[in-house]
C-alpha cells in the first residue's frame, strides 16, 4: 500500500514503522515508548526545554521555526490554564507524512505531547485531525485510551502529581486550518479564519489562554530527543537544521515515497539515490522543495542541501518537506493552473487581496492554459503575485503567489510556447474551413 | 423531538461535548456536525438545530461553520462518495486522466450522484496521499495507486456491495 522503505534512510521517527502491531501500547512499551516521558519528568521543565533548544529542531509544519525557542515563548507560570494543540491537520500539496506517523506510532506523538503538557504545566491537550484521514481518529483513540491505563495521561501521572487530558478533535476540510490561528478557531467551533497576529497562540491562544501548537512530527521528534539526547538528534542535520525529517517525494520519480532522512541529505541526493533517478530517457524540468507554497527550482538550482537555511539560501523554502519532481513530460503552465486552483479552493475569504487575488490568478491562468491570452497576461499574473505578497491576514496569500510569481518568472519561455502553439493552430484550422 | 440518532452516534456527541472546558460547548459544534453527518448522509435545518441546543450556541453560529467546512453538506450524496484527487502529485501521476475517466464511465459530472444514490464523485484537493499518487478515497477509505482499471474494479466492487 505504502512505499518500500530505503537503505539510506535513518530511522529515528519510523524506528517502529514496521515492527508488528507498532501502533498498540505493548509493542511500543516493548521498543522504548514512553520512556521520554519518564525522563522528562525526571529532568524537570527548563531542563526539557534547553534539551529541545540544543537538538536544533524546526518546526516540521512548514515555517520552520526553531522548536526550542516557541517552547520558551510560553509563559508557564501564567495563572491562565495552558493548552498543548497538535497541528494534525496536513493538507499541504505534496505532504504526507504525518499521516504514517499517527497510523505506525499514535504512541511517540502522544508522548511529544505529554512530555509538552508536563514541561508547560498544562492539563488539556488536543489533537487536531483533518477530516479526511477519519481512519486515524479511531486509532489515535484506542492509543490514548490504552496511554491512559498506564498512566501516562490522566489523573497524578506517574506519580508526580501532574494531571493531563488529551482528545481528539476532527476537521471537516479546509487547508486554511493548518495555520495556527485559523486552527485555534476552528478548535472553538468557529469558521476557519486567521487571527490578527500579534497577540500571538504562545499568550492569546486557544480560549486566549497561553498555547503551545507544533506539527504531528515536531512532537514525534520530541520524544526521541528527550529519551536519546538532543545531540544524537542534532547530529543528522547541519547546525541550525538539527535532526531528521520524514521527506516526502512524489511526481515524476521511479520511487516516490516518504523516507526519513537526515536534513543534510541533498536535492540531487533524494531524488537520485532514495528515489530511484528519473524515469529512463527523461530530464529534469522542476522541482518543488517544500510543498505547492514552495518557490519553483530550475535544475540548474537543484543542487542545493534540503535544510531550512540551504533551500532559503536559494530562494525557495524546506516548507513541509513535499518534494515534488517535474520532468520536460510535464506541462508547466497547466502545472501552475492547478496550483492557484488550489488556492483559490482554499483562500477562506477573510481577507481581499487573497480572496481576489488567487480568483484573477485562476481566470488569467486558465486563459492561458487554453491557449488564450497574450504574453501581457503572463505579465499580469507575475504583477497580481507581486502585489499579493506579504499583504495577507495570513501565509496563504504568500503561498498562492510565491510559487505562481517564480513559474512565470522562470518559465516564461514555456508560457511563450504554448499560446504560439495553440494559436498556429487556429490559425491552420480556420486555414482548413476556408479551404 | 423528532430527530433521532444512534446509539453510537449520541455516544460520540457525548464524549465530544466533554472534552472541553466548561463554558466551552461551542468547540463540540463542527465534529457533532460531521458525526452525525456520517450517520444522516446531510445536514438538515433539524440537525442543526439541535446541535445549537446541545451546545449551547445559537443556531447561526451553527449554520456558519456548515457554509465554511467543504467536507458538511447540505446536499445529499452517494452512499458511497467516490473522491478523486487532481491536486499537482495526483496530476503528475495521471490524477487529471483518472478524474475523466471516472467522469465519463459513470457519467457524473463533479458533486453528482447517481440515480439509484449509490454513487457520487467529487474532484478534491489533496488528501495526503501525494507520495502513494493516484489516490481516490471512498467515503473514509484510502486508495492509493488507482490506475482506470483499479477505478473500475472498485466501482465493480462497490456495487457488488450496494
């Protein structure tokens, strides 16, 4: 059903992938589970939190912020109750990851959450789950029920006095609420619409009370942290991009897959050792690194390293870790079309220039797409990109226009073709009619 | 009232309801919502309202979040909701050329349902399947791999059951 795993992974957040039964609580107590846990209790709240700071984790959701630094940002002693949020909400085109780790390990992502529950002296925790992957809320479920009879959540954890409550909570589709404060809203039961930030979730999250929100696979990390040490996290990535990450690959690729690999893997790396090279007699046309929201790479760019700062360095972004390959098979301008329809799908409405924006993007793009239009519309939609950016309530305008804006300007050429091609044709066909 | 629901259904309203703080009923409101949705096929003006109730909220604030969330309908579907992704790792997989296909073998335009209600499709965004593309999903049911003649299997497998 999923890929084959590959021999260059290294496996820290899929150690028990595979292993039978990994989801039920005796294989994971068999394997090390909770163990984390019981350590962090021991080691105490800053402790943990310096732990955290020293693996050099980034947040796996997408903007990579360092995880140690948002731990610090709570305020703990706050008399306000503290909530632990797990952004469980993967939507991002190209991502699939998270998805393996509830159904392979529900247990190290509900122990990255306890051990976030203990170090911010919270009681309540919630598991955001998109309603599509309704498979995963039974068995995240049956996880914490049986977490609960050992006594890693509940009433007086292991002894320490410490209470915690942990639920799952279901989406029901939309993109947006994978941003923190539009999920925070969807968590109250309103429309998923982004908050004004500042304040932000760490003070005035979830009912304004101080919050902690990271991915599924930031607190999976968590847990192999604490129980190893942030040093042999660390040691798989370059300094400021410490660890692992589950990299999903797909498009045009022989192995598409997701592997763990060390974020000082390279580009040409994944996609020719893990993945299996590019079909035979193809070439490479793109790559996007980080998802849809990712700036599009020639493959002349493409030799870059897959950490936060090495993809930021050459103007695109690591993102969620969705790889995607385009070979010359792939059509380019339909390629950025299905982009912004996503978009366009998704923007929730709340704030105008994303609303309007992605909306005139799709109709100029779909024009092109027929082959209609002319190259002053290929100009427009670089200009309506332009004029998006950074002017959105949230990340989802920058995420329209970003890899919009870097396809046609890379691509113009392509765009160029296409509607030559298309209106040679007409020309001929009505050439034919007349004849 | 009128509206009654199942045993496992009220259950998991119950367990839902008590997961937030006090006072905090409102954030039951979207997965009672899709809950009961899985049980009654659509959202009725009934349905709400008696979510509004048990949450304590108002009944705007119910019929909100129904306008908002793609997967809640007021519309009814297929017994069996065939979702076929065309999003950009599905569509360089053949995801675009799968969606046609299951377009015209059963001649349903995007949202439509069959005659009988056995059947609907929908075109979706991506459904975190990306590295396994093409994927479909069957109500909650993942496919992944789904070439035209795995789709027509499925279709064959579906109505076998109906």
């Amino acid at each position: 059903m999923f890929n084959q795993p590959s021999p260059h992974e290294v496996k820290i957040l899929t150690r028990r992938f595979g292993v039978e039964n990994s989801f039920r609580i005796d294989v994971s107590l068999a394997h090390q589970g909770y163990e984390g846990l019981k350590k962090a209790i021991a080691m105490g709240a800053d402790a943990v939190i310096n732990e955290v700071k020293a693996s050099a984790l980034r947040g796996r959701g997408g903007a990579g912020f360092p995880t140690g630094m948002k731990w610090s940002f709570i305020p703990r002693t706050s008399p306000k109750p503290k909530y632990i949020v797990c952004n469980a909400d993967e939507s991002e085109p190209g991502t699939c990851k998270d998805r393996l780790l509830i159904q392979n390990d529900p247990h190290s992502l509900i122990e990255g959450i306890a051990i976030a529950g203990f170090t911010m002296n919270s009681n309540k925790g919630y598991i955001y789950v998109r309603g599509e992957y309704r498979y995963l809320i039974s068995i995240l479920e049956t996880a914490i029920a049986e977490a609960y009879q050992h006594n890693f959540l509940g009433k007086n954890i292991q002894g320490t006095g410490w209470d915690f409550d942990l639920h799952v909570h279901s989406g029901a589709g939309a993109y947006e609420c994978g941003e923190e404060s539009a999920l925070l809203n969807s968590l109250e039961g309103k429309r998923g619409t982004p908050r004004l930030k500042p304040p932000f979730p760490a003070t005035h999250g979830l009912y304004q009370s101080p919050t902690l929100l990271n991915n599924v696979e930031s607190f999976c990390a968590v847990t192999h942290i604490i129980r190893d040490g942030a040093a042999e996290f660390a040691k798989h990535g370059p300094e400021k991009s410490g660890g692992t990450r589950l990299m999903c690959i797909s498009g045009h690729v022989q192995r598409p897959g997701v592997y763990e690999l060390p974020l000082s893997t390279t580009l040409p790396f994944l996609i020719n050792e893990v993945a299996g090279g590019l079909r035979p007699g193809r070439t490479l046309k793109a790559v996007q690194p980080g998802g849809s929201s990712s700036p599009i790479l020639l493959p002349e760019e493409c030799n870059v390293g897959l950490d936060f700062d090495s993809l930021a360095k050459a103007g695109t972004m690591a993102g969620s870790g969705g790889i995607v390959v385009l070979d010359d098979t792939a059509d380019i301008v339909s390629y950025a079309l299905r982009i912004i329809r996503f978009y366009q799908h998704e923007s929730c409405g709340w704030c105008i220039p994303c609303r309007e924006g992605t909306t005139w993007l799709k109709k100029i793009l779909e024009r092109l797409d027929r082959g209609e239009g002319s190259m002053k519309d290929v100009d427009l939609v670089g200009e309506l990109a332009k004029n998006m950016f950074g002017r959105t309530f949230c990340a989802l305008g920058d995420a329209a226009a970003w890899p919009t804006g870097s396809i046609v300007k890379k691509f113009r050429g392509e765009f160029e073709t296409k509607l030559a091609t298309y209106q040679a044709r007409e020309i001929s066909a009505e050439l034919v009619t007349i004849g | 009232m009128s509206l009654s629901l199942s045993a496992t259904t009220e259950a998991r309203w119950q367990k839902i309801l008590d997961a937030y703080p006090e006072g905090r009923k409102r954030s039951a409101v979207i997965p009672m919502l899709i809950f009961a949705q899985d049980e009654t096929g659509i959202i009725t003006r009934e349905l709400m309202e008696e979510i509004a109730r048990r949450a304590e909220v108002e009944y705007l604030q119910v019929e909100e979040v129904v306008g908002f969330y793609s997967m809640l309908r007021k519309q009814p579907l297929g017994k069996y909701h065939v979702q076929v992704c065309t999003n950009i790792s599905c569509m360089l997989a053949g995801g675009m050329e799968l969606w046609q296909h299951a377009c015209q073998s059963l001649h349903l335009g995007n949202k439509q349902t069959s005659k009988d209600g056995l059947i609907s499709i929908e075109e979706v965004e991506c459904m975190g399947a990306c590295s396994w593309a093409p994927a479909i999903e069957v109500n909650y049911d993942f496919h992944h791999h789904v070439t035209p003649a795995r789709f027509d299997e499925i279709i064959a497998e579906i109505k076998g059951k109906g």
